[in-house]
C-alpha cells in the first residue's frame, strides 16, 4: 500500500514540476529572465528528490 502511495506522490511531484515550468517559461517569455531563472534552480531540488524517490520505490517494490 505504501508504494502505490509514493508512486502517485511521485506522478503528482512530476505533474507540479512540469506545470511550474511552463509558467516559468511564461514568465521569461513576457521579461522576467531572473524570475525564470529562480524558478528553475528550484526545480532542480525536485529533479534532485525525485531520482531518491524512484530508487526508494525500486527498493520497496523488489521481491523479498
């Protein structure tokens, strides 16, 4: 049951970082390169928790 809650923990992550993105892209788009940019260097902490979260979920899904 855990797993299968991570996982869509983790399609929720991914779906929030791919929306922010395309805002961030607006926002360049429209003369906020610093904004933009900011925004992007967090992403980067998503991107970071996100490979720990699918190898944890490779640990906890693996036969016993």
């Amino acid at each position: 049951m855990l797993p299968a809650r991570l996982f869509k923990l983790n399609e929720n992550q991914l779906a929030l970082e791919a929306a922010i993105m395309e805002l961030s892209n607006w926002v360049e788009q429209h003369g906020s390169t610093a904004v933009a940019d900011n925004v992007r260097g967090a992403l980067e902490a998503i991107d970071k928790k996100e490979a720990f979260i699918k190898m944890t979920l490779t640990v906890m899904m693996a036969p016993v």
